[in-house]
C-alpha cells in the first residue's frame, strides 16, 4: 500500500503531533511541597494554533493556517499555493489523521452538535464548516475570516482540509467539493516564533 508521507514528511508530521499531545510537566518537588496541588487551573491553554497543509497524493497544494483566539471567536488567516482558479472549500474535519494518501483518514467535517452542513454563517451548520477560499489566476489563496464562537483548543489534533472545488454550502453531507487536494493537522503554535 502506498503511503502519503514520505521520511521527512513523516518526521515533520511525528514532530507536529508531539507537539499536540504535549503536556506541561510537573515536577517531583511540586507534589510535595506543602499545599501544592498541579491542577488544571495551572496548564496555560492554548490562544493560538497554527497548521502546515501537505499535498494528497497527485496534488501539490500546500499552505499555512494559523489561528488565534479572540474572546470567543477565533481569527483564522492562511496562505495557499498551487489551486486551480476560484473557489476551493474549506474546512475543519474530525480528525487529525494524515494516513490515507487521499485524505480521507481525516474523516468528515467537524460536527460535534450533529448538524447538517451549511455556510459558515448559516443559523445550524458543522463546527468545521468555513467555507470557500479563493484562489487567483496564480493559483493562490490568501484569506483572513473569523471563526464564530468556536475555541481553538477544541480544534487541537483535528485537521484542516482543503478542497479540488467549491463548496455550494448546502449539499449534504459536505458541500460536494470534490476531492482533498491538501491537508494539515492542527497544533499548538509556539507564540514566539511569530507570523
């Protein structure tokens, strides 16, 4: 069976996931150290996440997608290359698995109230559903939206998907976009390293 990643993809990926699943650790002497209690209180959750998109197999789409909370929404922006013209949807799906070299490990669109999927500005729709990006005559997309009362903790391990086509944002169960052209995990960002 032939695999999407390739030893340095595969490595990059490993490290991403690391990254996701990390803990803060607490030491020994915290424990016992009179009335010291490691609690949830005391892990910082993360404002800010950010995912690297790969190409599926026969593809050679690729971006970058970050996010930042902003009270109870989040700021999402990206860049995109290699699309064909217009609009591509978008979307956040289950899960953060980058096995199958169609994408379709990542299973369907976030949708953890079971709605069905809709606009990114419809009453009910899928938690993941945002949309369209589009892309220019170059083939490239670059796009700002913000993401209604969603937190970017929640999303931590999921993916972000993009699409070959457009998604007409009513079609069941996923807007007939057509086939994952590229995708990435979604991780915690390291706020240091900037945009």
């Amino acid at each position: 069976m032939k695999r999407f990643f390739t030893p340095t993809l595969f490595t990059l990926a490993f490290t991403s996931l690391a990254a996701c699943l990390a803990i803060p650790s607490v030491s020994t002497a915290d424990h016992h150290e009179e009335g010291a209690h490691a609690t949830t209180a005391d892990v910082d959750i993360p404002k800010q996440a950010v995912a690297v998109l790969f190409p599926t197999e026969g593809n050679d789409v690729r971006g970058v997608v970050l996010m930042e909370q902003k009270g109870s929404d989040i700021a999402l922006r990206g860049k995109v290359i290699n699309l064909t013209p217009g609009k591509h949807g978008f979307h956040i799906h289950q899960y953060g698995d980058l096995r199958s070299v169609d994408g379709k490990s990542a299973g369907g669109h976030y949708a953890p109230e079971g709605h069905d999927h809709g606009g990114p500005d419809s009453d009910a729709r899928h938690a993941g559903d945002l949309g369209n990006i589009t892309a220019d005559q170059e083939g490239v997309a670059e796009f700002s939206m913000t993401v209604k009362k969603q937190k970017v903790h929640l999303l931590l391990g999921r993916a972000i998907v993009v699409h070959g086509g457009e998604d007409d944002l009513k079609s069941q169960p996923s807007g007939n976009a057509g086939p994952r052209v590229s995708l990435g995990v979604i991780g915690v960002a390291n706020e240091e390293h900037g945009s």
